[in-house]
C-alpha cells in the first residue's frame, strides 16, 4: 500500500488536505465549489428570465419552468447525495494511502452514475403528472410544466455523470477543473437558450434542449479530465465495473446524505403546496405560486452559498479521518464555518435588501414581485443558520456517520413542517408566518447534530490515540 503522499505527490491541481494551510486549503476548494454551485442555479434563472423576455402567454412560461424547480430538487437529490457519498469514500481511500480502493471506487462510481442517471429518466418521464400533481401545480400553466419536466429528465444520465465526476476529483481536491466545465457549459447555454427561445420561438422545448447540452458537454470535459490528467483519481478502465466493497461504502454514506438532499425538496414541496393554494381565485394563487418559484431561485443560489464549505469539508475530515488526524479533520470544520458565516451570511443579507430589484428581473408584475419579495426578506437574511448546520453535518459525514444529519432533517426539516401546514399556519394564514418554519428548523437541526458531533470526534480522537501509543509501544518492544 501507498502512503498519502505518494498518492498526492505533484499533482498541482489538488489541494494537499493532509498537510499546510487549512484556511488556504478549503478556500481554494469551498470558493470553487461555491461558484460552480451557483452557476448550474442560475441555470433556472437563465431560463426564466429569457422567457419573461420571449413570452407571449402572459408569464405562464415562466410560472411553469419555477414550478419544477423544487421537484427537480426531490428526484435528483438522491443521486447527487450517492455522489458526495462517492467523494467521502474516495477521499478516505486517499487519506489511507490506499491506490487499489481509489481505483475501484472511481470505477464502481462511474458506472453507478450512469445506471442511476437512466433509472432517474424512466421516472420523471413516466410520473411527471403525478408530481406535479402533488405540489397542485397551477391549471393555468400545468401543462407546460408537465412537457418541461419531461424534456429535462431526458438528460438525467448526463446529469447523474457529469455530478459524480465533479464529486470524483473533489474527493482528490480539485474543484476548479469542474467549475471551469460548468462555466464552458453555462456560456453554451445561455447562447443556445437565447437562439432558440428569442430567434426559433421554442419556448419550453428550447430552454429544455439548453439545459441538456450543457450537461453533455459537461460530461465530455469530466471524462478527458479522468483520462487524461485524472491525478491520483484518473479512470483505470479495467476497473469501470460495480465493485461490491465499495458501492456498499457509498450508498452507506450517500443514500443517508441523498435523503437527506431530497428530505429538504419534500419539506420544501410542503411549503409549495400551501403556497400553490393562497388565495381566494385563481390569478392570486398563479400570482403566488410564481412569486414564490422566482424567490426560490434566489434563495436556491444562497442555499448552494451556504452548502458550498460544507461540500468541501467533507473531503477534508474524510481524508485526514483515513490518516488518522483528527485535529486537523476539526480544524478544518471550524475554518469552514467561518466562510461560511462571511459568504451565507454577507450575501443573504444583500438578497433580503435588495430582494424587490432581483425579483423584477424575472417578472414586471408587481403582485408576483410582493410575493417573491415576502419570501426572501425571511429566508434569505437567515440562510447562513443553514450553513452552519451543514457544515457540522459534513463533519459527522466525513467520520463515517450520516445518518445523523438525515435523520435531524427528516425530523426538523420535513416531520415538523407537516404540522406547522396543517395545524399552526392555518390559525395565522400569513404566508411571512408560514415560511418562518424554515429557520426555527435548521436551528433546532444543529442543536441535535452537535449532540452526536462532539462525542463522536472524541471517541475518534480517543481512538488514534490509542492506536498511535500502540504502535509506539511495539516499536520500543522491537
């Protein structure tokens, strides 16, 4: 077996985590991260906004691609929770020095990326009614949300890939090369979503076909990456097979972390369905629904912000977990924290002043703005309380323990709101009132995950230490 390293030696494009700079080290992976997760949310925005530009059906166009966007979040959260999986396990290889379990992993995650890309195209094609169903998507614009939902679905198997492959080389700290791709991509996108919206009329099937070659193109600049100059996590293709180890390994830390990802879009499609009904008519209610649906798109982006750190913590405590360091591994917790305060924490504040001027980039009616607006002043000033949250989440993930997190968001990010809809919100039916269940929420979440985090890095600690007097004590023997 190798050591570390030997396995990180002179790889300029990945951030060394066992030794030098934590600050240093997990900026140059949180910023990365934190930009490319907000460019695939302002996908959504792009789309919305050329359609506001191009629409002639008095803003349903618009109302129908927002309504998606929380289902979207549902059904592709659990995949993209496997690949952060993916990441941990990967990373934890690397910090053990282990070559063999690097390889086999990123084989067993390729592969897997694909099969559950298609898995995930069956369902939305086949049930795109049924969930936008659930949420009572507006009649008005139900329709062209259906088709929408299933273009976009059509893409999945790209999706699926280009997100474990971002996940892939993460996992080794290279997070620029895949922001970069998304960048290529988004540029390609914004082009093709303007031809083909603003010059060939396709609407709803033009934003659809954007998004999709995105993800392609995507794709293909993750696989030269793998192939060419992968690094320690470069493609072996007599390993591009389902290794039973270690696919095991990821779906023990990545189906807890991907429902927990798609717990969050079921408390959020809560929420949807109680906003999808306000309102004694119709417009009011396709006002509010498409209020909300811009609002969300906003605070989608702060949500990536304040998540941003903690996508790179978990490679971070993972791989110092798997060399047996867990004083840097907490270091590096307390450092994300930080960032995540300065960045979730300025820009949520910016977002809630100024919530009136984004939200008229989408829509020039003013009762849709008063609605996004309402949504905003709340969420996006107290965004960074979910940051925090995640990033004790992230830390609990790269020691091997997720099911911590889910279970604290099932409880306090989706068991508590059915209630808070049912039984509290309709003796206050003011929606500011309703969308404080968020915040109440992620705080009472850290409260529970700290009350696992703490001893759990103890016993670790207590653990290597053992271990550490072990060794010495056989080396003095010898």
């Amino acid at each position: 077996m190798e050591t570390a390293k030997t396995l990180k030696m002179g790889r300029k494009k990945e951030v060394n985590m066992l030794s030098g700079s934590i600050m240093k080290g997990v900026m140059a992976i949180a910023i990365p991260i934190m930009l490319m997760n907000v460019l695939q949310s302002l996908f959504n925005i792009i789309d919305m906004s050329i359609l506001k530009i191009y629409d002639t059906d008095g803003g349903y166009s618009v109302g129908a691609v927002g309504a998606c966007g929380t289902l979207f979040s549902f059904i592709t959260g659990l995949a993209i929770g496997i690949a952060a999986g993916a990441n941990v396990v990967i990373a934890k290889y690397i910090g053990m020095g282990d070559r063999d379990g690097v390889n086999k992993s990123v084989g067993t995650a390729l592969v897997f990326s694909v099969i559950s890309g298609v898995v995930l195209l069956i369902i939305g094609v086949v049930f795109a009614e049924f969930f936008l169903g659930l949420v009572n998507c507006p009649t008005k614009f139900f329709d062209k949300a259906v088709l929408y939902f299933r273009l976009y679905f059509l893409g999945m198997p790209f999706f699926t890939f280009y997100n474990f492959a971002a996940a892939i080389l993460r996992s080794a700290g290279d997070s620029k090369r895949p922001m970069i791709y998304l960048t290529i991509g988004g540029v390609v996108k914004v082009a093709l979503t303007f031809l083909l919206v603003g010059v060939f009329k396709m609407e709803i099937v033009g934003v659809s076909i954007a998004t999709i070659s995105t993800w392609i193109i995507t794709s293909f600049l993750d696989v030269v990456a793998l192939t060419r100059d992968g690094g320690v996590v470069a493609v072996n293709f007599k390993n591009l097979k389902i290794y039973g180890k270690q696919l095991k390994e990821m779906l023990r830390i990545g189906i807890p972390t991907g429902l927990q990802q798609a717990l969050y879009s079921v408390a959020n499609l809560v929420i949807a369905g109680a906003v999808n009904t306000y309102g004694s008519d119709e417009i009011t209610r396709a006002n509010a629904s498409t209020g909300v649906s811009i609002a969300n798109n906003f605070d989608g982006i702060l949500y990536q912000i304040a998540v941003g750190p903690s996508l790179a913590i978990m490679p971070y405590v993972s791989q110092n977990v798997g060399a047996k360091n867990m004083k840097r591994a907490k270091e590096a917790m307390w450092k994300g924290l930080l960032i995540t305060l300065i960045f979730a924490g300025g820009l949520g504040a910016l977002s809630a002043i100024f919530s009136a001027q984004l939200s008229s980039i989408m829509t020039s009616n003013p009762e849709i703005i008063k609605f996004s607006q309402q949504k905003m002043m709340l969420i996006s000033s107290t965004y960074f309380i979910c940051g925090i949250n995640e990033i004790f989440g992230a830390g609990l993930k790269g020691m091997g323990k997720p099911m911590v997190p889910m279970i604290a968001t099932m409880i306090f990010m989706c068991g508590i709101r059915f209630p808070w809809v049912w039984f509290i919100y309709p003796l206050f039916p003011n929606l500011t009132f309703l969308y404080t269940i968020w915040p109440i929420g992620w705080i009472l979440s850290i409260i529970m995950v700290l009350c696992f985090l703490i001893p759990t890095s103890k016993k670790l600690q207590q653990k290597f230490e053992n271990e550490k007097q072990e060794k010495d004590k056989e080396v003095d023997v010898a």
